[in-house]
C-alpha cells in the first residue's frame, strides 16, 4: 500500500487530502491503513486528486528511476509507445554489462 507515501512526496497531509476530495480525514487514515471498511471509490478518488493510478497505489514500490521511467512513458503518445519499447529491449541486447566497464580499467 503506497497511498501514504505518495501522498507524503507530495508535501500533502491526511487533513490536507481529505479537505481536496471533500471527506473526513478519517477516511484517508482507514484508506492508508488498509482497513476493512475502507471504499474502492475512496481509493480512486485519491488517486485521481494525486494524480497517479490505482495500480501505483496498490503495487510494489517502484525505485526512482522506474517511476520516473513510467511517468516519462505515459507522457509519450500511446502511437510511439511500440517505438519506446523497442529502443528499450535493443539496450538489453547492445549495453554492456555494468561490471565489464570496471574490469577493463
């Protein structure tokens, strides 16, 4: 559950996200916390008003580099996106390894 921290990276409080989606803080603290009661449509909304996916908020942590790589991506008209994918699985087969750099010097 990423609810918390993302909403935390965006210098936002529970009292703060509750006031923006029109409900009581509450609410976000059983949303953060996974409790039983909390609503599907509490979760989406907060989504929607932190501007990230459901799925970022339920998946596992993504390092810097991954988010910002996702974030970069869905930026990118989706007609490219095949394009995207190529240039990226052609790095895995042209890059070196990281380790071989270091045994050469």
């Amino acid at each position: 559950m990423n609810l918390a921290k993302i909403r935390k990276r965006l210098g936002l409080s529970q009292g703060q996200l509750a006031e923006m989606l029109g409900i009581d803080k509450s609410t976000i603290s059983r949303a953060e916390n996974a409790h039983s009661s909390a609503m599907l449509n509490t979760y989406q909304r907060c989504a929607d008003a932190l501007g990230v996916t459901l799925s970022e908020i339920f998946c596992d942590e993504l390092t810097p580099d991954e988010a910002e790589l996702l974030r970069v991506f869905r930026a990118i008209p989706r007609e490219n996106h095949a394009q995207i994918i190529g240039l990226l699985r052609l790095s895995q087969v042209t890059a070196p390894p990281a380790n071989t750099l270091e045994a050469s010097r």
